[in-house]
C-alpha cells in the first residue's frame, strides 16, 4: 500500500512499480541514460490535400422542354384571382 503522501517527496526518476502476479509493490530509482544519436526522429507524415470541389458531370441528352404558352399552364382555380 503507497500512502499519497509519500509520491510527491520522490525525486527525479523514482517510482512505484506494481507488476502482475504474486509480486509486491516496489520503489526503484533509475538512472538517467543519454539516447543515442543513431536513432532517427519521429516525423508525422504531411496530409494528403482534399478536394471539395464538385465534379462537373457532362450535360444531359434530354432535351429542354420548350416554354410555349405560360398562362395555358395555370391551373384553372388560380386563374379566378387579380393580382392587384
């Protein structure tokens, strides 16, 4: 059992180990090694660049319907009211 009083007075490099199984709770220090200069350096990779942009797909076969008369195209019931 660690009391929490006890973890803030640790120095540099001190800590509690608790493994699996049948072993106690332990205190160790470990001491500060240099790492190598051989080893490479994390780097992240750069992202991709995304396109919003919306494709433009190529215009229909279907002809436009063509506009003839636009008052034969208003329904009976509408044809009744004035526009002031």
């Amino acid at each position: 059992m660690v009391f929490l009083r006890v973890i803030p007075s640790f120095k540099d490099l001190e800590c509690f180990v608790n493994l699996p199984g049948d072993y106690p709770c332990t205190k160790i220090q470990m001491d500060y090694q240099k790492p190598s200069s051989k080893a490479e350096p994390f780097l992240l990779k750069t992202e991709k660049k995304r396109d919003y942009s919306i494709p433009v797909t190529a215009k229909s076969e279907e002809p436009e319907p063509e506009v003839t008369n636009e008052k034969s195209k208003v329904p009976e019931t509408l044809k009744s009211f004035e526009i002031p």
